[in-house]
C-alpha cells in the first residue's frame, strides 16, 4: 500500500518546523520526515531531531545539499525510495525549504517515480499572519472589506522578483492554508488575512494557529490533494505562471532536472547539544551525526546560474529569482550580550532568516540558539558547550565525535549562524556582526559583570523584538 505524504510549504520562518514538531509529539503514527533546507547549517533537521526521538540520518532525512525542488528526479526521489525501502513507517512529511516552489515537489509524488511507494495526501502552506497582512493587507480602512487580490510584482529593481511572489504560489497551490502566529495579529487583522487567502485560494481548507498547534488529523490522511488536478499539472502550472509572467515575461517558471547544489558550503553544521537536563537525556555522548566542519568561510555559493545550454529549460532557482542570499557567519569569539540585543533590535529589513548558534560572553555553558523570522529573534537555550563539561566527559564526548573542531582555550563554543537577506549588504551585516563580538580588552575583562539578557536555562527562551525591547 503506498505510503500517503504531506508536504509542508511556507515562507521562511512561518514556522513549519514549529508546526511539524508539534506533529510530531502528538501522533503516534510512525512518521519519517524530509527536512530540506536553505543554507549551510541545517538547523531544521537538527531541532526536529532535538524534540523527538527520531534520528537524522534515519527516520529524519535532511537533504543537506540541495534544495528539492532543483532536486526532480535526483536526490529527493532517491532518498526518499530509499528510505521506503530502508525503514519501516506509515506516513511520510517532507517540510520543504522556505523557499521551495511546491509544484515540482507534488510533481515528484504524482509522476516521478516516488508516485509508486508515495501517495500525495496533501500540500499544507504555513503563512506568518503577521507578516501576511503587513506585506499584502495592509492599513488602508478603505479596503476593509474587500481587500484587493496581490499580484505578483515582477522583478524589482535589482532584477530579483519580490520574495512575497513565492509566498502567493505558495498560497495557491497548496489545500491546506495554516495561518500562523495568530497571536501576533489582531482579530480583525486576522480576519482580513483570512479573507484575502480564500479569495487567493479558494479551494484550500483555512485553519488559523498559534505555533502551529493542530490536531494531527488535520494534517494527515486529510486525502485534500486533488489528484486529478495534479495530474493535469499543464492547469496548474498555466496558472502560477500567467500570474508570474505578468512580471517575468519569460520561461523562469519551467522546471527540468537539475541535481545542482546551491548555496551551500558542503559542510554540515554543528553541535552537540547538551544532553544532561531533564527531559533532554536522548543524546548520548557523541550522539550527534552531522558533520562538523568548521571552516571560518563565507560562503556565497547561492550565485550559480542555471542555464543548462541546451535550450531545453531555463531554470532559474528560487533563491537566485527572488533575490536570496545565504551565507553562515561563523566566529570563534563571543558576542557582547548587550550589543548583540541591541543588534538584534535593529536588523535591517533586508534579512529575512537568520538561524544558528550564538556562544554569548556570560553564558559559558549554554549554547544558545538564535532564530530570526519576520519581526522578532528568539534566543533559546537548546544545549551546552562540550567544553563546560568536566575533562572527563569532554573526552567521552570528543571521543564520539572526532571531527569536532576544538580550541585549546574555549573548546567548541563558536558562533555558527545562517543568514538569509533579500538584496542583503551581507558585509555590513558581517560587519555589524563583528562589533558585537567582545573586543580584546573585554576578553580579559568579568563577563559576568555585563548586564546580560540571554536565557540562562535549558529551554529557556528571550524574544528580541525588531526595533523593539525584550520580552
Ligand atoms: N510569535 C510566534 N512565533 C512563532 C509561532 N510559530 C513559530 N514561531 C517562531 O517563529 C520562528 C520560526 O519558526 P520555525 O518553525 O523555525 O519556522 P520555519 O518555517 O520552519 O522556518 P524555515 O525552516 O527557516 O523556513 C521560531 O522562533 C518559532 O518559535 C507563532 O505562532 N507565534
């Protein structure tokens, strides 16, 4: 019996991970999950890991060296045949990076040849209320009622097309819309955002949540996917692309095979979380498989063309078209904790993502995980630093894991973050970066004298608001 599957689209940081975790712990269906994500540090796959009992490289598979949808006929097709043939489970999710285009991605369940052991059940797109209304609602009272249909806005001035073009198709393809991060609006402002995904979308199912919070019938074995209208995907692809060919004027939209890899380093990301709080006892020392390459680079790989030469297609992937950068910024130095709040109330509207490990002067133990989307950054404790550990077990755990880069004085704290900019100045970002760090003389100084607004428990988490305070 073929083993039905739910893709899960959305904008980056909408909180499908969120949405997913939750899934995760209130099913006891037997789940694998393909994490595909943006960037060299491939966090997802690692805090999906964190939260359940599922182990990346088994029943969790991040695809860690392209994005699926470049992916038709390659990676995401094979990995996910394998891991049918491999592992025993009753449903499969493949959370889809925040800026996969679902299309190709339902394709490869309908006609690729995963369309043999898969059966397409869904395509569920999380949209970020917040972010939804502020993009496309809007302020203006006048259109209280009948608020205008977005079109696509074509390329900007940089050439790129305008991030919120993926959202919409992302919107328009999918049967289930989850609009998320309900707290984050006002009713009325919900409901306006509400009003313009049914008429965008009028086929889909609209649920409204806060951290993803659903029940889990209402993401699986919903049987919503539309096989016949997937199996005319001429309809549907006519229908993205009139709409993206207002702006485009030419063939961006046609997908072919193209196992390229993009906008990442190669190298895996980091760290060992810390294993000895409650309810945190899964890992043992040297439990964590993914790599661990510390470069100091900065990788901009995301600039590769993808023209094929052969006229056949013109593939131009999405985090080129809509005029995405991924890069990693990586430090062995901590950062000032009053500088980097004050960094991080003041980022500029360009970045869209940042995600990654902060070591944070103070926090010697606890490695801090810091979360960018939208409008607010999270700060959460999800582990600790290998070299807070006595010798003892610091050895154990080097032990488990011999790749792991280690300084003599610090060991393995670091800073490792993904950024993910729209037309970013990445430099400055990097740049402004940088003068949080401690500055020499600080390095000899009392970190625990700074006035220090960082989480200091496991699990504990401090919100930065966007040009605004703590909470
Ligand atoms: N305020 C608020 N924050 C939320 C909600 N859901 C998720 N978040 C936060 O938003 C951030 C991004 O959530 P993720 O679940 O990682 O988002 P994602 O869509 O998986 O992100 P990418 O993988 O980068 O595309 C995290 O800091 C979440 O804690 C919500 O309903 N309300």
């Amino acid at each position: 019996m073929s083993v039905p599957v739910t893709v899960l689209c959305g904008e980056l940081g909408a909180g499908k991970t969120t949405l997913l975790s939750g899934l995760l712990e209130s099913t006891d269906r037997e789940i694998a999950v393909l994490v595909n994500d943006v960037g060299a540090v491939n966090v997802d796959a690692d805090l999906v890991e964190a939260r359940t009992d599922l182990t990346t490289g088994e029943e969790v598979l991040a695809l860690e060296n392209g994005c699926i949808c470049c992916s038709l006929g390659g990676e995401l097709s094979r990995s996910v045949i394998q891991l049918w043939k491999e592992h025993e489970f009753d449903y499969l999710v493949v959370e889809a990076s925040g800026v996969g285009e679902p299309e190709p991605i339902a394709r490869q369940f309908v006609r690729g040849p995963a369309g043999g052991p898969y059966d397409l059940d869904a395509v569920v797109t999380v949209v970020d209320a917040r972010r939804f209304y502020d993009r496309f609602v809007g302020d203006d009272s006048d259109e209280r009622n009948d608020p205008p249909i977005p079109e696509p806005q074509g390329p900007d001035e940089t050439g790129s097309r305008p991030l919120g073009d993926l959202l919409l198709e992302q919107v328009e393809f999918c049967d289930l819309l989850v609009v998320n991060k309900c707290d984050l609006v006002n009713d009325d402002e919900r409901e306006r955002v509400v009003a313009l995904l049914e008429t965008l979308q009028p086929r889909a199912e609209i649920v409204t949540t806060e951290y993803g919070a659903l029940e889990p019938e209402a993401l699986l074995d919903s049987e919503r996917f539309d096989l016949e209208t997937a199996a005319d995907s001429a309809g549907w692809k006519q229908a993205i692309e009139t709409d993206a060919a207002d702006g485009d004027g030419d063939d961006a939209h046609e997908h072919d095979v193209d196992d390229s890899a993009h906008g990442h380093d190669g190298d895996g990301h980091g760290h060992s979380h810390d294993e000895h709080e409650p309810g945190h006892d899964e890992h043992e020392p040297g439990h964590d498989e993914h790599d661990h390459s510390h470069g100091d680079d900065h990788d901009p790989g995301h600039d590769e063309s993808h023209g094929h030469g052969d006229g056949a297609h013109d593939h131009v992937h999405p985090p080129e078209r809509y005029g995405i950068e991924v890069d990693t910024y990586h430090r062995r130095r901590p950062f000032h904790p009053e500088r980097l709040a004050a960094f991080l109330a003041d980022l500029p509207d360009t970045l869209v993502r940042a995600k990654g490990l902060c070591w944070i002067a103070g926090r010697e133990k606890q490695a801090i995980t810091a979360s960018y989307a939208g409008s607010e950054t999270s700060l959460e404790v999800t582990g600790r630093w290998i070299a807070s550990f006595s010798e003892e077990r610091q050895a154990q755990y080097r032990r488990g894991q011999p790749d792991l880069a280690w300084d003599e004085e610090w060991g393995d704290r670091e800073t490792r973050l993904a950024l993910i900019g729209r037309n970013i100045a990445m430099e400055d970002l990097q740049s402004r970066l940088d003068d949080c760090l401690l500055t020499d003389e600080e390095m000899e100084s009392d970190w625990s004298a700074f006035e220090n607004p960082a989480p200091t428990g496991m699990s504990e988490t401090v919100t930065v608001s966007h040009g605004g305070s703590d909470s």
